[in-house]
C-alpha cells in the first residue's frame, strides 16, 4: 500500500490517539496525589492544565516532524519525543511562572508529563511498526548526470529506512529511453542540473503515467515557488519577489532575536563556565577565537568560538573546511562541536547586531569569494544576517555540499517569517543530540556500478 492513500488518515488516527493518551495521562496523574473527594475539590484549579498540555505538545509534535514517522529511523522518532516533552515542560513552567500561577502541583505536571511519554512512546512504536509492515520498499529511477547520480545515490544508500530501492540510472534523457524503465518504477527522481525542458518533459511524463516525482531544486525553481501571479492584459505572468525579508519581518526578527539571546546567555552561562575551564585546562592557547566572516550585504564582521582547534591549525594548510577525522581538532573540540557549545559564544554576535538567532551560517570571505564564482545565487545569502542556526543546519550536516546548503538557505530566506524562526529553533533541539549532523566533509563515497543500472 503507497503511503499517500493512507497519510492524512493516519495523522488524523495519531492526533486522536495522542489527545486520548494525554488526556489519560492527566487523569492518572492527577489520581496519584490527590484521593476521589481532593481531586473533584480540586477540578477548577487544574482544568486549564489539560488543555494547555494538548495545545502545546500537540503543536510540538507537529514541528519536530512527529505525525510524518513512517519513513523515519525510530531512534529519531523517540528522540524526538524526549525533546518535545522536555520543551513541554520547560515551557509550561514558564507560562505558570509568567502568570504567576504557582496554586497546582508541579509534580502533578512532572508525573503527567512522564506518563504522557511512556505512552505516545508506545503508540508511536505501534504507529510507526504498522505503517512500516505495510509499505512496499518504492523502486526509484534517477536520472541526471553521472555526478549528480552518484551524490544522490551515497545520500539514498545511508537512509535505508525510507525504503526506496535504486533500480534505474539514466545519464541521458535526451534520447527519450527513461520512458519504459519510468513505467517499472515507483518514483522517478530528477536531478538539479537537467534543462528546463528535460524536466518538464519527465514531469509531464510522470503526471500523466500515475508516478510519484522528486525534484531536487535549482536556485530558478525556488525563485519561482515565491512568485505571484499576475496578468498583462489576459497574459499570465509571474512576479518575482524581492528575495529579502520585509521591514516587518526584520523589526519582528531583530525583537525575538534579543529576547532569545538574553534568555540563552543566562542558560547557558554556567555550560559556558565550565566550556572555558575545560579548554585552558586541556589544551594550550586562548579559550575564544574570532574570525573574520561575511554578513548581510556582504559586510565583513568578526565571529566569536570557543576554540576547537589546535593554535596553529591553518599555519600550513591555508583556509580549509573540516573534514572528517580531521587531525587539526582537538579531543575536547570534537565533543564542543558534537553538541554544539562552540557556538555559544556567537548569543554576543547577536546582541550587537552582527547575526540573528537563525538565518544563513556565515562563511569566510575566502570561501565566499569561490563559491560566488561557481554559484552567482550564492551572493543572496547575504540578504538577511547570518545565524546561530538555520535551515540548511536543521536538514542537512556539516558534510552537506554548499550548493545543498545554499538551496535550504534560500528556501528559508523566500518563507522567513517569525513562526519561521521558532519552528528552527524547536528543531534545532533535536540536532544537538544527532551525531550524523556533525560529520565532517569528505565521508567515504561508494560509487554507482551504472552497468547495473544505466538504462542508456
């Protein structure tokens, strides 16, 4: 069975269960510490609970991509159930704390909150070993240069959970011989680099055939996934926005970005303090590093790290990018970077203005330069303030190619808006605890044996 006859009623049947389990959850909780007579006494004082707790894990559910699991690792599903509850509590407290509503039991909410991820936990599984016991492992046809083919190809080969089994490569399109072995596969994926009309010829193709599609974006499709329609005389025309946040969207960005960033500096002040003592006392050399990168509009301002590299890491070498394994950092740099607390420092960037909370990661202008030259849309980076993180940290790693990133950079920047920026940093939670988004470039690379697979 394909998973789109099924979606949307198995989100409806998750959400269901999810307001029945909570609910369950609540009622148990509650009967733990009060008797029959104290918890009727106490209804009204805990009725706004119950529904707080549904709006707000219902909401985070759905931003840490928690009604969409079938095609996921179940690791990743209960990672992100223990994120969400841990956000869960942290800012229903907040709340209480914020309306000075400190009448009901905090254990109550503890206790519920523990119940309540035990049993999404089990109903996820149930969800999630169901679904994946009815789907068909979809055969795929990928058709783009033989580059392209082989990037997509390692990419595919390391996800084994979204059960899509390469059956046919096609390195030439123009000759039309995709057409009989698209007719045998499930899923036809295109890549970025084809012509216009080479794509629009396979989507047509496929539309008219029943065949599910993928497109991997040039910077031309997202241009105009942001344009509105418009009309000369009865001529439709497409109307290219300005690819740019608004003053609206700024001032609001500019406001969440302090708040969020007194709130960090006072959090992570103590993991700061003991970041710093671990370095000095492990490593030679200072404990912060600043660096010369570009900003918006392409304005060049100095970084701020904890260092994770040897003093002299680039004294031979000259500019470079990490690599895996990569001999320049140091044992204690590894870990910083594993979870992310080289970058704290970055909150004083965005208190004076030079970054946002999330937007593109800001490169060195040795690197910008390069990849200006092979990108020209890479300059649209720099329309908004770099970030702390973005999309391109949330859905790809550190190994992720620049053009990859570029597109989630622009994809961000075409929908940047505050709920946005929120949803990034929800999920952003859920990246500090993944180890693949830490890897370094140059991972090793299996090739495509394309006389097995080359339809050409």
């Amino acid at each position: 069975m394909h998973a789109s006859n099924f979606k949307t009623s198995r989100k409806a049947m998750m959400l269901l269960g999810d307001i029945v389990l909570i609910s369950m959850a609540y009622i148990l909780a509650t009967a733990m510490f009060f008797n029959r007579v104290a918890a009727v006494e106490n209804v009204f004082l805990y009725n706004g609970l119950l529904p707080l707790l549904l709006v707000i894990t219902g909401l985070l559910l759905n931003v840490n991509g928690l009604y969409s699991i079938i095609y996921k690792k179940f690791a990743e599903v209960l990672l992100g159930l223990l994120v969400t509850h841990a956000c869960v509590l942290i800012l229903v407290m907040s709340l209480s704390y914020l309306a000075k509503d400190y009448t009901y039991s905090r254990w109550v909410l503890l206790i519920a909150l523990i119940l309540q991820c035990i049993f999404l936990t089990a109903w996820r599984f149930l969800s999630w070993y169901m679904g994946r016991s009815i789907l068909n492992k979809r055969s795929i046809l990928l058709a783009g240069s033989e580059a392209e083919c082989n990037h997509v190809y390692n990419r595919l080969r390391r996800q084994p959970q979204l059960n899509m089994q390469l059956k046919y490569v096609c390195t030439d399109v123009s000759n039309g011989s995709w057409r009989e072995p698209a007719d045998k596969v499930d899923m036809v994926m295109v890549c970025a680099g084809m012509s216009h009309q080479e794509k629009t010829d396979i989507v047509n193709y496929c539309y008219g055939h029943g065949k599910e599609i993928m497109l991997i974006p040039k910077s031309f499709e997202i241009f105009c996934s942001g344009a509105k329609l418009d009309k000369i005389d009865d001529i439709p025309v497409f109307r290219f926005q300005r690819l740019q946040p608004s003053l609206e969207v700024r001032i609001m960005k500019r406001t969440l970005d302090i708040l969020v960033a007194l709130i960090g500096f006072v959090c992570a002040l103590p993991f700061m303090a003991v970041t710093a003592i671990a370095i000095k006392l492990g490593d030679p050399g200072p404990v912060l590093y600043s660096q010369v990168r570009t900003g918006r509009d392409g304005r060049e301002f100095r970084i701020y790290k904890f260092r994770t590299m040897r003093v002299d890491a680039e004294k031979y070498s000259g500019p470079m990018l990490a690599q895996e394994h990569d001999p320049r950092i140091t044992r204690l740099g590894r870990f910083l970077r594993a979870v992310r607390f080289d970058e704290l420092p970055q909150i004083w960037n965005v208190l004076n203005g030079d970054m946002s909370i999330v937007g593109p990661r800001p490169e060195r202008p040795f690197f910008v330069e390069q990849f200006v030259q092979k990108m020209p849309e890479y300059a649209y980076r720099h329309n908004v303030k770099p970030g702390i993180t973005g999309l391109a940290q949330v859905y790809g790693k550190y190994n992720t190619t620049p053009f990859d990133k570029l597109v989630y950079d622009l994809m961000y920047i075409q929908n940047c808006s505050l709920r946005t920026d929120l949803t990034i940093i929800i999920q952003t939670v859920m990246v500090l605890f993944t180890r693949s988004a830490t890897e370094g470039t140059g991972i090793n690379q299996k090739y495509i044996n394309f006389d097995k697979y080359n339809v050409n």
